[in-house]
C-alpha cells in the first residue's frame, strides 16, 4: 500500500516507449497539438462534470440553470467561460493538429490505422462542440442549431430522417434539447475516450510520433529516458494551458443571450463559428452540395490518403513532375471559379484568393524557394489550400455579413 503512488505514476508512464526522441518533444516538429487537444479535452471532462450539477436540461429549466450558474454559483461565469473557450480552442488545436500530422506524412502505411482513427476524433471534436451549443438555450444557440439541422435535411432523400434523428422531430424542441444533452454528456464523450484510448495505443505500438525528415536530422536520432521526464514535461505544458485557460475565462466572460424564442427569428441568422463558412457557401449554392458533398470529399481525401499511391503520398512541390503542377494549378483554378458564381464575384472572393495564394505558392516551391517551399508535400499543400479557403469564408460570414445576409460594406 505504501508503495501505490509509485505503482500508479508507472501505469502514467507506460503510455509511452521506454525511451523517446529528442526530436518529438521540440515544438517545430508538432505543435504540440496533439498534446494541446488532450489536454483541453480533460480539462473539458472536468469542468462539464461541474456544470452538470447546476444544469438542468429541460425547455423550462436550461437557460434559467446556466443564469443561475452565472449570477448566484460562485466562480460559475469562470466556469462556465472556461468550458466554452476550451471547446472551442480544441477545435482549432484539432485542425492544427490535422495539418501537423499532414506535414509529417503520418498517412503512410505503416501507420494508417492511426491516421484514420485520428480523422475521426476530428469529426468527432466538432460534433460534441456542436452538442453542447444548444445547451444554453438562448437565442444565438437555438437559431445556429436550426441553420445546422437545415442544412443536414437537405439531402434528396434521406434530408428528413437525418434532420429527424438529429432533432428528435420537425423542430427543436425539448427532446431536442435532452437528446443532444445526452450526446454531449454520454455517448460522444465515451467514444472520444475509447479511440483516444486506441489513438495513444497506436502510436506507441507504430514506434512513436511521425516526424519529419528535418526534425529526425535537426536531432541526429538522439534519444531521451522516457521514465518520468516525458510525462512530467506534458504534465508541465497541460499545467501551463489550463493556468492560461483559467486567466482567460476571468477576463473574458461568454454572455448568455435572451432566453430561446421559436417566434422571434434572429436577422442575420448564423450557424455555429467552425461550420459558418458552409454557410457563406450555401449563399451561393445548392444546400445538398454545401452540406454533404463539400465536407464529404474533403474527408474522404484524408481517409484515402494512405490508399493512394506511394509516389503522390511522397511528393513534394519541387520534385513532382511538370505535368503534375499544371494539372494542379489548373484543377485549384476550375474549382475556384465554379466555386464562385460570376455575379458573386464583386462580393466574394475567399476561395479565388485562396486559389492565388496556392499559384503562388506552387510557382515559388519550382523556382525561387526550391530549397524551402519546395520541400512541401502535395497532401499538405492540398489540404492547406482546403483549410485556407474555408477560413476566408468563415471570416467573411462571422465579420462582414449583416442582415439578410449582405455584405456590410454594401448598402
């Protein structure tokens, strides 16, 4: 019994090797983003778990409970602060995250197991941070939940059993409030933690973190004791992530919102932040389109990234061949242009100055910056054009679209 700190400290340590790369625990190399969303995922864990005790999920009791926290539980606007920007700061250390591992080549074979559990706690992040939006019960939160569900009932057949089993009926209402409370509290965090499990199983069991060719040379393979000084340094950076956290969430509180009315239909209306961009999209095109075939293609190229041939997964802007960077070029240019309908053009451009900012990139990695730009790889290039496009359409929807949906600086 005596010795049962000791025992438990050991179970701690034996998530990684015996011994660990200098070379992963430099934060070129990873961002430290999958260390980051673990870390807000449990401090997430801990804070929900608080907030359930005030919370009561019912159409009568949900936004009175969080007014309550907010107004009479000491630290409650702290709290409740400090679970919403974690949540939200998840889903961007999860991106992140997604384009390290990108730039690392972790899709190879070897170890596409892990990738493809790794895309679907992606989907995964967004879907509890998607949950858990409706919970206030305020204005903002019923109306951006019924963008959402829209757009999911928009497929030609199935639209209407999806957005049924999303809402629990036609509309929200109080089944739709305890079914996502349910999902957000239960269901999807149960999964998270059980593929999160497998997540750090795997790379242990695939021979540690995927590095790049210059981390594992900037290190010369040097290697590092893993007992104790790998997890008291993840100790250190999840102390110092929640210590910043905390200090946030007492400067800047999240406000709660006029108590949620079916009646009064907010102008303009806006989906959740991470999901606004498919809405500045569905300004110009079909909802079916925006909802499913944009999203769906996008992830799809991930999970077949490790199916796809050696030589494209290997490929970088400076060594692959001319014909490839033409059909690149010109394949992001097509795309852009019917992404964006000639008589939007005046009023939205995101996606074709995304598309200029790839040109250039791709004219630089073959001619000037050989050496640097060039040694990206072609599924990062791809999958930061994808990432730089939709954050131009989300910051034009959260910040330059007024009521009916015009730009701001139009009259």
């Amino acid at each position: 019994m005596r010795d049962w700190p000791g025992h438990w400290w050991s179970f701690f340590e034996h998530l990684h090797a015996p011994r660990v790369r200098l070379a992963s625990l430099r934060f070129r190399a990873t961002l430290f983003a999958g260390l980051l969303s673990t870390a807000l995922f449990a401090i997430l864990t801990v804070t929900g778990v608080l907030l359930m005790y005030v919370y009561v999920p019912s159409e009568g009791g949900a936004w009175e409970s969080v007014q309550l926290l907010e107004e009479r539980v000491r630290y409650g606007r702290m709290l409740r602060a400090l679970h919403n920007w974690t949540a939200q700061a998840m889903v961007v250390t999860a991106v992140l995250h997604l384009v390290s591992l990108t730039w690392r080549r972790a899709y190879e074979r070897g170890k596409a197991a892990n990738w493809c559990v790794g895309v679907v706690l992606l989907l995964l992040t967004v879907a509890l941070s998607y949950t858990g939006y409706l919970l206030p019960w305020d204005q903002l939160a019923f109306w951006a939940i019924t963008v959402g569900a829209n757009m999911a009932g928009s497929a030609p057949v199935i639209g209407g059993a999806v957005k049924h089993a999303l809402l629990g009926g036609e509309t929200i209402t109080s089944a739709t409030l305890l079914r996502f409370y349910v999902h957000h509290c239960i269901t999807l965090p149960l999964v998270m933690v059980t593929l999160l499990g497998v997540h750090l199983y795997r790379i242990r069991r695939d021979g540690g973190l995927s590095l790049s060719a210059a981390a594992e040379a900037c290190c010369g393979g040097a290697t590092t004791r893993a007992r104790g000084a790998v997890l008291r340094w993840e100790c250190w950076i999840a102390a110092l992530v929640t210590l910043l956290a905390v200090l946030l969430s007492f400067q800047v509180s999240i406000p709660l919102g006029p108590q949620a009315d079916p009646l009064v239909t907010p102008n303009p209306m806006k989906a959740p932040w991470y999901l606004v961009g498919l809405q500045e999209l569905l300004h110009f095109h079909p909802a079916f389109f925006v909802t499913y075939i944009v999203p769906g293609a996008f992830f799809a190229f991930l999970v077949s990234l490790p199916l796809l041939p050696r030589r494209f997964g290997q490929a970088t802007l400076a060594t692959m061949p001319r014909s490839w960077a033409a059909v690149l070029f010109a394949s992001l240019l097509a795309l852009s242009l019917a992404s964006t309908p000639l008589w939007a053009w005046h009023t939205d451009l995101t996606v074709l100055l995304a598309c200029a900012v790839a040109a250039g990139v791709l004219l630089l990695a073959r001619g000037p910056m050989r050496t640097s730009l060039g040694r990206l790889g072609l599924p990062l290039f791809l999958v930061g054009w994808a990432l730089l496009a939709y954050a131009g359409l989300t910051l034009v929807a959260v910040y330059l679209r007024g009521p009916n949906w015009s730009l701001l600086w139009i009259p």
